[in-house]
C-alpha cells in the first residue's frame, strides 16, 4: 500500500444554476493575461450541449485520454514513437475554431465616431489578429440550449439513448437540460503528466495538484492533445501551456479555491482522499464498466488504522489525516456513493466527483388534472425528462446502474426530509424509499445537511498544506521562509 | 579585425591596373588582345588590325579602345559595323587600358603592319586533328572531374552546353554549346581562351591560366557540341524536371495528408455542419 493525500472535489449539479460566477471569479484571478483570451480553466456548459470545445467527449475526434491495447494501458493520442513522429505537427490538436476566436470590442469608436445620422456600434475585433471579426462562435455558445437544436442535438452522449428518450429530452417548447461546470480534474492517472516530452508536468506529492512547470514547458502541446477533459490551454504569447493550478496559493494558505468560494449556488466541496497509489495502473486498465468500482477501492478509510500507519509512513501529516476523516468528498463518494466521477472511461481517474442532477417529469393531463403521481416509488427517475442513459453516458461509462442508485438516494433523501418537515407525506413511504434507496434515517440526514445546510468550514474542509514538509528535500524551509518575497519574480517567456 | 584589413585590400584593388600599364605595348597586345586580334594575319573574332590608323582616324580608334561599350551606346555606326561583322559579339572593355598606352599601342600596331606577322602574334594552338582522348579530357576538364592544372575553376560553374544531358551546368555565363563557330573556330577560340578579353573572364583567368593541352581539350569539346547540338538542348529538359517537381511535391502532399488522415480539421464546422445538412 503506498497511501497518498489528494485534495479532490464534488460537484453537486442538482445545486447548479449555471450563473458562470465560478468561471468569471477564474477568469478575473488567472487568465486575463495576454495569451490566456480563450482560456477557460474553469467554464459552465449546458447539457445536452458540446462544451467547450466543441464537442470535447468526442474522443473518436480529439484522441484524449486512455485506452487499453493488448492488456496494456497506452495514451489514445500519442506514445513514445508517434511523439517524435509527430512532435512539429500534433495530429490531435483542436483547432483555434474549435474553441473559439477571443474578441473584444472597438469601443474607442463610440467616442470617436464622427457625427452621422445613426449611433456609433462598437464592432467586434479579434484579439489574435487585431481584425474586424464576424463572431460565429463563443466558449459558451450553446448556453441554455441557446444554439439548439445545432449544438444539443450533436452531444456525444446522445449515443444509445432510444428515438423515445431523445423526443423526451428535445421535446418542442420544452426543452430540458442541466448545467456542468468544469475545472482540472486533477486526475490520479493524468493522460497529459504521460504525454509531456520535456516532463514539464508533473502532479504534486502533497496535494495530488497537477501543475505545468513554466520553466521547463518547451510547448509541444502533447498535453493539449492527451488531456481528455480539454483542460490543457496554449498560451500563445509565453509559448507554454496552462492549466487550473486548483489556486494552489489560495489552498497552501488555507482558502478555497476562487471558483469554489465565489460558487453562488454552493454546489462545491473540496477535501483530502487518501488513496492507494500502487494500484492505479492495474485499476485504470479493468473494463470500463467496472472503472468506477475500481477508482472507489483505490479511495482508502482514513478510519482505518492499517491506512493511518501506511499513510503516516508515507510521510502524511497527522493533521491531513484528520483533515482526510473529515472530507466532505469521502462521505459523497466512498460513503454515500453518490458522487460519480464525469467520463471515467477515459481512465484518467478523475478526481472530482458530480452529483448527478435531478430533472423534471413528463407530467400528462387528464380531464383536466394533470397526473405526476405514480403507485411505483421512483418512477420519476426512470422517467425523468434527463433519461437515465444520458446521464449514464456521462458520469457511469454507459452503465445506468450507479445513476440510478446515486438518483434514488437523492429522491429518498427527498422525501424523508418532506415527511418530516412537511408531512404531505406518509413516514411509511418515506422509509419504505429510504430502504429501497440503501440509505439509512441517519445517512439521510447527513446527506441533507451536508447538501443543504452546509457551511463554508462544512463544504471545504482543507488541509495544512505543510509546504515546509514538501520542500524540505529541495532547500531548508527556513530559509525559503526568510527569503520569501524578496529578489525577482519574472513571468514565463517564448524560449528557454 | 575588419577596418584593418580594409585599406589593404584597397591598396591592392588600386595598384592592378599599375601593373599592366607598366608594361611594353607588345607585351600588352600580346596578353590582351591577341585572342581576337591579329596583325596581318587574318580576321579572328575581331578584325585585323593591320592598316587601321588608315581605315579610321585615330582620335575615334583612341575613344574606341578605351571604352567600347560606351561608343556602341551611342549607336556609332562605325562601331555597330564593326560589331555585325563580329558575329555580334562587342569587344569588351580592357582593364588597364589608358590614353597614354593606347597611342603607344596604336604606334605599336603601326609598326608592326609593314613587317610580316610575328611568329608570336598568333598563339599557337596545335594543329593536328582531335582525338576521342581529347574529347574525354575536355569532358572531364569542363565537368571539373579533372582539375585545370593552374587552379581555374571548372567551366560547369558558370557554363553549359547542349550536349549534357539534363540541368547540367550553370548559367551564370552563356551557353557555350555554339561558342567554337561563334568565336572563329579552332584558331579563334584557341586564342581566346589563351587569353580570355572579357572583364569576368580575365579577372577569373588572369592569375591561372589555361595550358596549351588542356585548351586543346576544351576546344575538341567545344567543337564537338557545337557539331553535335544546339543551345536549346540545354534547357529541353527543364519543363520535364519542372514538372516532376511539382508533381512530387503533390504526391508528397497526398502522402502527408494520407498519413495524418485522422488530423483534425474544425470539430465545430464540421459539427455545424452536419446540423445544417440535417435539418436541411
């Protein structure tokens, strides 16, 4: 067992209002710099939608991620030969189109216009090329359904789903759909830390943060390609790529991270897994239906006195491991088991986690009342105008089973709180649910006020980082204490 | 390192000239103009000069020696006539070639006129008939295969001819595929290329001069060609390596593109598309 600390993260989309606060908090604090126009580190796409990129699932397109040949676990996009081979033209590289052509706006004209019969209109320029531009697309062009049907309707994770689920989810004029916000997935088996020829990347022992080294970053742009999640950016004007550093000094010094703090509907919850890092490569190379029950036995109990010893040996500060007991991740993922990881199939071992979204029901109408009621306990997650399999498509490698489970619970969970709160609801029923949803009265409380009561201190439970400890091996910390913040800091540049 | 070495190569620049004018005018005729001109001894690819303070005065001979170009600039029509009958080939300017030494060279050819042609006047190229072995030799000669024994350059660097096949040779100096006839045949050319008059020519030739044998040579060469071939064979085969150039470079494309078959293009247009064409 070779226990290590992961600072990891849910997502809880049935939270989600898609309010983009998380990507613009991002946005303001990192990539507002020359280079950075078209990154989104963090950015919200609606579902059924393509992302951004477009169409950043399709990996039959873009080759991200993992896949298993001869038993053997390889990168889709490249491997030691092809990267020679192709090390001046990465044939996977999305296209600047594919995200989209940064603009701003000549707002100068509206003062300086000259005197005409019609107002002044500050015209689009692009900031790549300085040029009048004809805007086709943005890096949330399909927001709210907004360039349906083209966008929504070439969802990857369409795929499978019946002419029945797909007329329930585009039915005319009542179109449904959710909100996934995105963020470096920090993964435990990173597809672009693999691809890196001048291994530039690397994932931090402490923390599990996965971070481009800007000095040694030569901008090959394996990692744009590798990274199955589009997580990786081209910084243009350094010449180096970019990805979340997670705010990394915003952590180190104990705050959450800026989208994670500025989250509007208090969806994200941050803190330490400890996990089994000798075991990642066998897990990452099982089948894909059995990824997420794999990725969850890699996830170890800080309970358990067998990992404490292991993980104390490693080096794991005792106060992690307290911070690690407390994890609101541990409980929604190992514990509760309904947060799932998006897309485990790529086998990068993503590590956050995203409680799958409720959605509303077909309701019908009948002599003018309309019927939403059924005598089956959860027919409206079956039922749901979201089918289960897209869902599936997204957070369970195709197979529904840990959806439904992590839906059921929800519903449960649901219900009990209305049979005690409102009453509209027989506490038989409720119980009879909670049984069939695996959960406990107690589990269900939990689960309710970490989901809804929660607090700031209940939703980032974060560690002490202990960068003394990290660096300890590199330089005397006291010394780096005492020199800290004085001498010179310079930017990453084009060249060595 | 530069500044220093500058005037010294300017001295040197400035003190050639001095050196030809130094000398006797027979020395002079003798080492530049002998290649075209005889004196009384026949045409060669200028006229013979025998008498020609008599065919024309000597003030326009005077201007004429001294810069050729410039008097066939102004369309004398003396100096065009004097260019047709040459087969159209202009007499060049001569270095070093002043007022002073061409009066005496003037004097020179006056005095030489009564007499009969000295032996001298004409070099010498032997008269026996060419040989396979000769021709051999001027190829290798011309190609540069074999070096020229005072350490010229290889005539291919500059010159083609006709009869070698594909994109052979330069073309920074004319095609010498009709050179032979152009310049008077063996006793023209022989003499020219003893001495060759042409500035490029005498600046590249003056400090290594071509040997007797191996202006044999490259005359059997030239003759050869010029019986042989004509000027466009040179350049037939420019349109085929053209063209097989830019198919290669299409072929080479086609390649790419098969390899790299799976590249992306726009994932978002052509998503676009597909909608369009769907709901179209």
């Amino acid at each position: 067992m070779d226990v290590r600390s992961q600072v990891s993260m849910v997502f809880h989309l049935d939270k989600c209002i898609g309010c983009h606060t998380c990507s613009i908090a991002c946005k303001n604090i990192w990539t507002d710099r020359r280079g950075t126009e078209y990154m989104w580190w963090n950015n919200v796409e609606t579902k059924p939608g393509t992302g951004f990129p477009t169409d950043w699932e399709d990996q039959e397109k873009y080759h991200g991620g993992w896949e298993v040949k001869n038993g053997k676990l390889g990168l889709r996009s490249t491997g030691k030969a092809q990267t020679i081979f192709n090390i001046y033209h990465n044939p996977s590289m999305p296209t600047m189109d594919d995200y989209y052509e940064p603009w701003t706006y000549d707002y100068q004209h509206l003062f300086n216009a000259p005197e005409g019969k019609d107002q002044p209109t500050a015209r689009p320029i692009s900031m790549v090329t300085g040029e009048l531009i004809q805007i086709e697309a943005g890096p949330n062009w399909d927001d709210d359904l907004g360039g349906s049907p083209v966008y929504a309707e070439s969802d990857p994770n369409l795929k499978g789903l019946t002419p029945d689920q797909r007329a329930q989810l585009f039915a005319v004029e009542r179109l449904v759909m959710f909100y996934f916000p995105r963020i470096c997935n920090h993964c435990l088996n990173p597809a672009c830390v693999a691809s890196c020829p001048s291994g530039a990347l690397y994932k931090r022992g402490e923390d599990g943060i996965v971070l481009v080294d800007q000095e040694r970053c030569r901008g090959w742009r394996m990692c744009v390609a590798a990274c199955p999640y589009k997580k990786m950016f081209y910084n243009w004007n350094t010449g180096k790529s970019e990805k979340c550093i997670l705010c990394f000094p915003r952590v180190e010094t104990g705050q959450a991270p800026a989208c994670f703090h500025s989250c509007v509907g208090r969806i994200r919850y941050l803190g330490v897994l400890l996990y089994d890092a000798s075991r990642i490569e066998e897990l990452a190379s099982r089948p894909a239906a059995e990824l997420i029950e794999a990725q969850r036995s890699l996830i170890l109990d800080p309970h358990d006195p067998e990992v404490i010893a292991a993980a104390r040996q490693n080096g794991i500060h005792d106060s992690v491991i307290a911070s690690a007991q407390r994890s609101p991740v541990y409980q929604f993922v190992k514990v509760w088991k309904i947060a799932l990881p998006p897309h485990i199939e790529y086998r990068t071992m993503p590590m956050l986690f995203y409680v799958p979204p409720m959605s509303p029901v077909m309701s019908h109408q009948a002599n003018g009342t309309i019927h939403n009621a059924s005598d089956e306990l959860f027919h409206d997650i079956e039922a749901s105008r979201v089918p289960l399999q897209f869902l599936a498509n997204i957070f369970g490698a195709g197979n529904d089973a840990f959806v439904r489970y992590a839906l059921r619970k929800q519903k449960a969970v649901r219900w009990h709180r209305r049979a005690l709160t409102v009453g509209d609801v027989d506490k038989a029923t409720a119980d009879r649910m909670l049984q069939a949803a695996q959960c406990s009265p107690e589990e269900a409380e939990a689960i309710y006020r970490l989901t809804s009561l929660c607090t700031f201190d209940d939703r980032f439970v974060i560690p002490p980082m202990h960068r003394e400890e990290a660096i300890q091996m590199l330089e005397d910390p006291l010394e780096r204490k005492q020199a800290a913040g004085f001498g010179f800091v310079s930017g990453p540049r084009r060249g060595l | 390192m530069k500044s220093r070495f500058f005037p010294m190569a300017f001295f040197l620049v400035c003190a050639a000239p001095f050196c030809t004018t130094a000398q006797q005018p027979g020395n002079f005729f003798q080492q530049n103009c002998s290649a075209c001109h005889t004196i009384g001894g026949g045409r060669r690819v200028g006229p013979d000069l025998k008498d020609v303070t008599k065919r024309k005065d000597r003030a326009w001979l005077e201007e004429f020696m001294e810069d050729p170009p410039a008097v066939l600039h102004k369309r004398d029509p003396y100096a065009l006539q004097l260019q047709r009958e040459a087969n159209g080939i202009a007499m060049p300017a001569v270095p070093g070639l002043t007022p002073a030494l061409a009066e005496a060279l003037l004097n020179y050819i006056d005095a030489q006129g009564g007499a009969a042609p000295p032996p001298a006047a004409a070099p010498s190229v032997a008269e026996r008939l060419f040989t396979s072995e000769d021709l051999a030799a001027g190829t290798e000669l011309f190609q540069g295969t074999r070096p020229l024994s005072q350490g010229g350059p290889a005539c291919i660097s500059c010159h083609t001819l006709g009869t070698m096949t594909g994109l052979a040779g330069g073309r920074l100096g004319p095609d010498l595929t009709l050179v032979y006839q152009r310049l008077g045949g063996r006793q023209g050319a022989g003499a020219w290329l003893t001495a060759p008059p042409t500035p490029v020519m005498q600046s590249v030739f003056h400090q290594h001069t071509l040997q007797p044998d191996e202006i044999l040579s490259l005359l059997s060469l030239f003759e050869d060609a010029s019986q042989r071939s004509h000027p466009a064979a040179a350049t037939a085969e420019i349109p085929i390596f053209l063209s097989g150039g830019v198919l290669g470079a299409a072929l080479g494309l086609v390649l790419m593109g098969w390899i790299w078959r799976s590249r992306i293009g726009s994932v978002r247009r052509t998503v676009l598309k597909a909608a369009q064409r769907g709901a179209a």
